[in-house]
C-alpha cells in the first residue's frame, strides 16, 4: 500500500514538473526567477508548489479551465504561471497582494498572459509586508465581485497575518 502511495506521489509531482517545463518554455522566466532569487527558497521550489495547487484545487475544489480564481497572497503571481496554459478565455484569474512591488512587477511582466488575468494591490497594514499600509488589519474589503470567483486560494497567508487580522 505505500509503494502504491508513493508511486502515486511521485507521478503526480512529474505531472507538476511537466506542467511547469511546458509553460516556462512558451514564455521568457528570466525576470520572474531574479525577482524570486532574492528569497530564501529555491527558484524551482515556487514552479512547484504553484503546480501542486493547481492540482489541489482540480481535485479538491472543483478547478476547470473556465475557473474564476482568486489568489490571496499571489506575491510575484506563481499560481497565475502555473495556470497561464490551463485557464481558457472564458476563465479568469484575480491575484491580490498587500505587497505593491510583486503586483507593479506583475502586471508589467505577466502582462502576455492576457486579460482575464489581473493583479491587484490592496493596501492593508501589514507591520512585515506593508507597514505604511493605509487599511487597518481586519477592514478591509478585497476587490472581488460577488458571485465571480468559485475557486479562492489562500496560500500561506494565514501564517502571515497578525492575530487581530486573522480574529476579522
């Protein structure tokens, strides 16, 4: 039985692998990897994750390519790489980041993704990340329509957050 899990396992994380040598492939990465350099994971480490989220929500929450994603924390856009040859036209992706560099640096480099891909700031208090922030923790209102998104992903953003912006 764990053989079986393994080989499980490991073939999905081929399929990740794939996915991300496919979609770095069509497009230019330079940028994306020096600006992920700067961080103390390494550079294949963010292709990954983003390859297995994209994996967790077709399992878990339903993810198809005419998905409307919203990415909570989306930081240099990985989530929006990993699905730039998955979401059709008809589907959307939303990345919202209290950190305005990556989303400046996003929306500029990311552009060829098209669209029905956008990035958005929002400016909450965030005393690591965003500590001239004007929103105060826990009012904020993210710039999402009602009724638009049906897969939200918040990628290690809770552990991010202080406890009265976690409490709202």
């Amino acid at each position: 039985e764990l053989l079986k899990i393994m080989q499980t396992f490991r073939a999905e994380q081929a399929s990740a692998l794939e996915s991300y040598r496919v979609v770095g492939t069509l497009h230019d990465i330079d940028d994306l990897r020096q600006c992920m350099l700067a961080t103390s994971k390494p550079v294949t480490d963010y292709f990954v994750i983003a390859t297995h989220y994209v994996r967790f929500l077709q399992r878990y929450a339903g993810l198809n390519p005419y998905s409307h994603v919203v990415d909570i924390g989306c930081s240099w856009g990985y989530l929006a790489f990993a699905l730039a040859n998955y979401l059709t036209d008809a589907g959307g992706y939303l990345g919202i980041e209290v950190q305005e560099e990556p989303i400046t640096w996003a929306r500029q480099h990311l552009a060829w993704l098209g669209g029905n891909f956008e990035f958005e700031h929002v400016d909450l208090k965030n005393d690591y990340y965003n500590p001239e922030g004007d929103e105060p923790r826990g009012a904020v209102r993210l710039p999402i329509q009602d009724g638009w998104a049906n897969s939200i992903l918040a990628g290690s953003v809770f552990t991010h957050m202080q406890e009265d912006g976690v409490q709202s």
